[in-house]
C-alpha cells in the first residue's frame, strides 16, 4: 500500500525512531484521492464500521457544511500507515472567533469512533500525532473526542497519554451502547436468554403468525433499489417517532440523503443488511443494520403498525429473527449500539458499555478564558435542543398518558425543574475537572 507524496501537505513531523511522517490533508480532492489507500489500511487495522472510507467521505460530503478538514495522516516510507480523521470548527460569537474545536469526522452519527492504524504501528502514530497537535496548537483550541469506547481502544489511549502532557483533559460521560455475543446456535442463543425470555418470544411469534400473514424480507447486497428500502425504513422509523409526539430526523433532506448514499455503498460491499417485516403484505417493522467484520450494527430498528399487530411487538420479533439469520452467516455479535432502552437488557440480555467524550486544551490564560466562553455558547445552542425535546416529551405523555388537568401541571412543573437543574449541573459539572455531566442525548433518527 504505497501513497504519493506529492497529493500530500509537506511533512511536520518526524518520527525519529521509525522515521515516520505525519502530513495533513484539508482538501476534498485530497480526501477523494486517500480512497484506495483508505480502504486498504482498514483491512489491516482493528476498526468498525465507522471509520471506513465509504461512512466518513458520506458524512463528509452531506454533513460537513462549512467546516474544515484537517485528516492526520502518517506515513512510513511512502506508505500510509495510519490515519486520524479530523476536522476543525470554528465556534463564533457576535462574528468573532472565540475558538477552533479540533473534532472527529463522524460525529454525531458514528456510534464508535477511532484513529485507524496498522498494527504495530499503534504506539509510534499515537506519539507522532500528540507531538504534531502539540507543535501545532496554534491552529486549534479545543480537541474533542466523542464516542470513546472499549472498542475503540485507540481513542482511549490518545485520551490517555494526553493526561500526561501539559493539557488540561475533560472526560465526560457518553451514551451507554449494548450489544449481544452470538453463540454457534439458535438453540444456544435461546438458552442464553433465560426462560421467561424464551416464552415471550414464542409467545408473540405464534402470535403473529396466526393472526396475520407472516413474512420476513431481506435486502442486502442484492437490493436493487437502495433508495427505495431506505426510504421505506425511513417511513416506517419516522412514522414511529411521529406517532408518538416527536420530531423525525429523516424530514431532513439530506439526512435522509446520506442513509441512501451510505446504504448503496454498504450494498456495493455486502455490508448492507435491511429486514422487514410484513404483516398481511404490509411492512410494519424495520431493522437497519450493517455487517463488518463479523459483527452486526444495529444502527435503527422500529416499528409502525396497527393497534393489534404492536400488541405482539414486531420489532421484537424482527431482531430475533435477524439474529437467527446472523448466527447462520457466522455472525459472533449483535450490536445493537447506543441507547439504554430496557428491552436491550431485559429481552436480549444485552452487554453494557458507555461511551465517553474528552476535551483537550492547553491551560493557559487565554486558553482557559476560550474554554469557559466555548462552555457558555455551547450551553447557549443546547439550551432550545432540550427545550425542544422536553416539549416533544410533553406531546408524548399527551397521546400515550391522557392525563387529567392536574396530573398535566404536576408533569409541567416537573420538567421546568429538570431543565433548570439541566442548567446548574451543565456548568459545574463542564468546568470540573472531573467532569461528568449530562450524558449526550442518544442518536434520535
């Protein structure tokens, strides 16, 4: 796997010991040209399915706006051996620049996200990359790394190692993502799940099956209309999400345009993998995942039908059913990635783990006066996105409660209180250096 020099900046830095080279690519004809060499790094390297080329070009190209690349890229001898996809923010207030925020391509989106390295090189690109960010913090202010994971074991030591430089590190709590190690077996999957697990989900299978035509849909690498799979899953999810006071994501033109791109070039790759459930010829439940490296990414299942058909749970029924395929095809774990929703842990007796974000910045005067005003503007962009979501909960309690006038106050007064204690908690725990504040909202799509 060899890189041309010359679609390169010139090198910053040298690693004396290996003499590898950190170069930065900020151009989008620069990130078209890593194509190749991309994908061929990540078949070497210990990723997921979010650091390969085909999600972050996509994220990039519909969710990059007017933000900046900035790709750490090293190279030993011409070849590349390790890449750290990045791009800079600039955080602006009244027109005037309060600080470059240093960020993950992905984010946001990716539930896992990681430097991609070659192996053994692990330990050396991590130095390179510290002392490049270190020697150049001229062009940044605060370095954030979301989505930090035990799987995402790289991440976890750049938070690390930098703990040991003269940088201020703030670690916050994340979401919490689940998933569920595969045995060899059907049957020893159902014996995994416990008795009354077992039960209920023979319960609600027989079920549906008498009383409704029962029919499971795959589409995969074979799909020959993308767009329109994802549209119907799209449907189906926001319908959901609609049909309970929310707001879907998928109203956004090009969120719905990147799913359809990510999804053709995952089909391309046998990567895509979308079930359906269709009851009496109608599809009612959707699972949307991807398969990479014998792993199953749940990246949104739901579910959207009638009144008695949502008495036996479809969607439910649908992951058991996409576990069962999966466990054919060799699958060794269903991930079913972030959320904390109790089925995960009740049904399908999930694993737990949480990620974590840290932010980086150098402490000196002006560099804590950046860091208290970048707290402050963020806390002012989120503070309509918790309003906004507390009064789409309010539309939920509405349709799903029916509560009286009194029971309608007691529940207004209560979100007021969680909202100004969302204000104090924000500050104190964000400006605290151990800092764990309120967990990120999960991936709403």
């Amino acid at each position: 796997m060899t890189v041309d020099s010359n679609k390169l900046n010139p090198p910053l830095l040298v690693d004396q010991e290996r003499q590898l080279r950190v170069s930065v690519i900020d151009t989008e004809d620069s990130f078209d040209g890593m194509e190749e060499v991309w994908k061929a790094l990540v078949e070497e390297a210990q990723v997921t399915i979010f650091q390969t080329y085909e999600w972050q070009r996509t994220w990039w190209k519909y969710l990059g706006g007017n933000r900046k690349l900035y790709i750490l890229v090293g190279t030993d001898g011409g070849r590349i051996i390790g890449i750290l996809p990045l791009f800079k923010q600039s955080v602006n207030f009244l027109g005037v620049k309060v600080a470059t925020w240093l960020r993950y391509i992905g984010t946001g989106l990716s539930d896992y996200l990681e430097p991609i390295i070659m192996p053994g090189y692990e330990e050396s690109f991590v130095r390179v990359v510290l002392e490049h960010l270190d020697r150049n913090r001229k062009h940044w202010d605060i370095f954030e790394m979301s989505d930090v994971n035990v799987f995402t074991p790289l991440s976890r030591e750049l938070v690390d190692r930098l703990r040991n430089t003269s940088c201020s590190v703030r670690e916050y709590q994340g979401t919490l993502c689940s998933h569920v190690p595969l045995p060899q077996t059907w049957d020893g999957f159902l014996q995994q799940l416990g008795r009354h697990a077992r039960h209920e989900l023979k319960r609600k299978t027989e079920k549906l099956m008498e009383n409704f035509k029962f029919e499971v849909e795959k589409f995969g690498e074979q799909v020959t209309d993308v767009g329109a799979a994802v549209e119907t899953f799209a449907s189906i999810h926001g319908g959901r999400w609609k049909g309970l006071g929310y707001e879907s994501a998928f109203d956004n033109p090009e969120h719905l345009d990147f799913h359809i791109q990510v999804a053709e070039k995952f089909a391309s790759r046998g990567w895509l993998q979308i079930y359906f459930l269709k009851l009496n010829g109608k599809r009612v439940a959707v699972n949307f995942s991807f398969v990479f490296h014998n792993r199953i990414y749940v990246y949104q299942a739901n579910a959207n039908g009638s009144g008695e058909a949502m008495r036996y749970s479809p969607g439910y029924v649908l992951h058991s059913q996409a576990i069962k395929k999966g466990i054919e095809e060799g699958a060794q774990i269903y991930d079913m990635l972030r959320g904390k929703e109790a089925y995960k842990y009740k049904d399908f007796k999930c694993v737990q783990t949480s990620n974590t974000m840290a932010r980086i910045y150098y402490p000196s005067a002006s560099g804590n006066i950046r860091f208290r005003l970048f707290i402050l503007l963020e806390f002012a962009r989120k503070v309509p996105i918790r309003v906004n979501r507390e009064y789409h909960e309010f539309k939920r309690y509405l349709i799903t409660e029916k509560p009286s006038s009194a029971m309608m106050f007691k529940f207004l007064g209560n979100k007021i209180k969680d909202l100004a204690k969302f204000g104090v908690s924000y500050f104190s725990k964000s400006l605290s250096r151990s800092a764990k504040p309120v967990k990120e909202d999960s991936r709403q799509e």
